[in-house]
C-alpha cells in the first residue's frame, strides 16, 4: 500500500517571509530526502503579496487548501505600504482569520538558550543561564477577536472576552507540555485590574486539580515582563492570554540573542499552523540578511506535532545548534570572531549539517 505524501502549505506571505520561507521548505527536503516519507509543498500567496496579485489578503481557495492540508508553514505577513488601510483590510488580518478558521487556539513559543549565543543576548550571561521556557499563547480569543468592535470618530473599542470553555482547552494544553517538560506553568494575567482575567485565574486553577504532579502559580503581566528579563531561567511553562502572550514572547525572543530565532507552533485545531514570532521586517527586507532560524525551528516543530517525525525534528533542532555553535552568524546575531553568513547561505550549512546527521 502506497500513502499519500504529507501536504503541506506553504504561505512566504510578505517581506522577509519570502526570503525566510524557502530556506525552512529547503530543510524539508533534506528530511523527506533521508527518510520514507514523502512531502508534497503547495504554495500561495497571502498577505500584502495576495493583495497585490489577487486582490485580498487570502483568497477562499488558499483557506481551504489549508484546511485540507497536514500542516501549514507561514512566513510573515505585513507590509507598510498598507498601513493606512482600516484594520479589517489590512494584510495581517489573513493571519487571524487563518487562526481562527483552524481553530489554533494554542500558540507554543519555545525560548531557550543556544550554544555560543550568550553575547549576542542582551543579558548578561548568568542571568540567561539555564534559560529553557514556552509561552503558551491563547491564539484565538480575546482583544483580537472580541465584538464589539470599532471606532467612532473619536471614540474607539475593542473587547476582551474570554469563555470557560476557551480557558480550559488552553489551560489542559499548558499543563500537558509542562508533563513533558519540567512540570512547572506559570499563569500570567492582569487578575487585579481585569474581568476577564479574575476568570482566566479562577479556570486555570480549576483545571489545574487534575494535574496536582504539576506546579501551578499566577503572575501579573507587568511583573511577568520584569522577571522574564530579571529571572527567566525560573520560567518553564508560561500560559497566557492572546495580548500578553504576543507582548511576552517579542520580549521572550530577544533574550535568547535575536527575534529571528523564535519559532512558534500553533496547534490544537486539525491541521497545526507553524510560523516564525516574527514579522515581515520591512527594515531588512529585500537584501537576504534575515536570519531563516526562527522558520527553520517552526519547520522542526511542525515535524515534532504534525508529522510526528519526533527523531527528525530533534536532528533539525540539532544542526540549527551545531552550526550556531561553529561560529555562523546573520547580522542580527553578529558577535566577534564569527562568519558572516546571509539568509541562503545560513539555510544550506544547516540543511547540509542535517544531512550529514541523518544519513
Ligand atoms: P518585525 O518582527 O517584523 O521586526 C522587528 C525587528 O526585528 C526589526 O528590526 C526586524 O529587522 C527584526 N527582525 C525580524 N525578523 C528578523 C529576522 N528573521 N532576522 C533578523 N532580524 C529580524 O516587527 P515589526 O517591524 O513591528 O512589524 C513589521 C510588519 O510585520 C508589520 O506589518 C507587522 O504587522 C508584521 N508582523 C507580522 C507577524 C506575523 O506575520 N506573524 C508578526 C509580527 C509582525
Ligand atoms: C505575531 C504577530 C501578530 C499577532 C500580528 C501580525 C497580528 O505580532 O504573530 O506575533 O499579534 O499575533
Ligand atoms: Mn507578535
């Protein structure tokens, strides 16, 4: 019996997603090359790319190919040149509506500490010692989806809303990664000033009964973005609300050396959507400097929950590590001593390190 390859879409979407995408897809091969599995890559535009070509942000065909697909590998969607646009035409509004239409209510952003990195953090190296967490972000409530909506003139609204429901799944995915880490997960909410976050705090706690092997405390976000640049080696698991979870990991990203090496994996729906934290980096665009770390990690994480190819994604995991270790460096996490590299040059000393790993 033949199987069907697994179908993976693929949106570069805008700016530096063009650039960063095709060395994630490249990383793909390397691993369909040396393994029994067949991938089949289906590209579209999204984004400002799809509005200039087509006209919107996602064509229904691009949706629905998603929907069909095993996994989707998202680049970066933005581009300046739309910012006057009113917010439910500008190109990011793909994005929420890809999550929300895949029902990814939960967003993993794993930060940690990587070989020969710790001078291009700005922390000093004992604070980032040891440094190894996930934010869980809710991806699929609160102020980016709240109704009612609007602006009136000089007025103007958006709602934070949040459902037991929407709390519980995101909180049981929480305490589920944190069984398969450290067994630590850290609520962070703004509980003494917010509604909405009195029952984020209340529901995390309920759930939290049926994991008593794993410990539970609260943190409120303010004091949450000090720790993560005083103490973050104390985090493990950090579950939080859409707005939060957004702010924490661009601070979370940075800490590890550069926001092009966050990697993020939203899952819960049936079909995971993987993508970098960060954006479509107009200030870098166009010139291949952008580090394709971050996308080549999502591309890992999707091998770990899409495809379960757990082997697989750890060697990813471990060449973007070696080659890290031997000194290459894009620009944003130049040091001394090291070798300048570019976006495709970075791409292929790791696709080739993974080869060389797995064959
Ligand atoms: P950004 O993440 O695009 O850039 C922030 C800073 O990080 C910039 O200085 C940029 O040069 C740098 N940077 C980002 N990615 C990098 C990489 N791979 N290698 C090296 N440096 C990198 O955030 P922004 O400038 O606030 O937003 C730009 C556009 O991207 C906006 O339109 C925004 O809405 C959009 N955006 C999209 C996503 C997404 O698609 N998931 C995420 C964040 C921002
Ligand atoms: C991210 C981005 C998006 C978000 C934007 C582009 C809507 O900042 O993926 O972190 O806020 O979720
Ligand atoms: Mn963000």
């Amino acid at each position: 019996m033949t199987t069907r390859p697994f179908l993976i879409t693929v949106l570069p979407g805008d700016g530096v997603g063009l650039e960063v995408t095709p060395e994630a897809v490249k990383i793909l091969e390397v691993v369909a090359r040396c393994s029994s599995r067949a991938f089949e890559f289906v590209e579209f535009p999204i984004g400002g790319v799809s509005v200039d070509l087509l006209g919107v942000s996602m064509t229904d065909e691009c949706l629905e190919h998603c929907k069909k697909s095993d996994a989707v590998l998202l680049g970066a969607l933005g581009d300046p040149k739309y910012n006057h646009l009113p917010p439910a035409e500008l190109p990011e509004r793909a994005l929420l509506v890809l999550r929300k239409e895949l029902n990814c209510y939960a967003n993993l952003r794993p930060a940690y500490e990587f070989p020969g990195l710790t001078d291009a953090s700005p922390l000093r190296p004992e604070l980032l010692a040891g440094t190894d967490f996930v934010v869980v972000r809710e991806l699929t409530g609160g102020l980016y989806y709240g109704e009612p909506r609007g602006i009136d003139n000089d007025r103007a609204f958006n709602t934070m809303v949040y459902t037991r429901p929407e709390i519980e799944r995101v909180a049981h995915t929480a305490f589920q990664v944190a069984r398969t880490r450290r067994n630590h997960v850290t609520s962070v909410d703004k509980a003494n000033a917010l509604e909405v976050s009195r029952l984020w705090r209340q529901v995390v706690n309920e759930v939290h009964a049926s994991y008593s092997d794993v410990k539970l405390d609260h943190l409120f976000v303010d004091n949450c973005a000090m720790a993560l640049v005083t103490r973050p080696n104390s985090f493990d698991v950090i579950l939080t609300e859409n707005t939060f979870g957004d702010i924490l990991s661009d601070e979370a990203a940075v800490l590890t050396g550069s926001i092009g090496l966050l990697p993020s994996a939203s899952i819960g729906g049936d079909v995971g959507l993987y993508e970098p934290v960060h954006g479509s980096a107009p200030d870098i665009a166009g010139q291949g400097i952008a580090n394709p770390i971050a996308t080549i990690l999502s591309a890992a994480l999707l091998l770990r929950h899409s495809a379960n190819m757990l082997d697989e994604a750890q060697a990813v995991e471990e060449a973007v590590r070696a080659i890290l270790a031997k000194g290459h460096a894009t620009p944003d996490i130049m040091r001394d001593g090291c070798n300048a590299v570019n976006t495709t040059e970075m791409g292929t000393l790791i696709a080739e390190e993974l080869e060389r790993s797995l064959s």
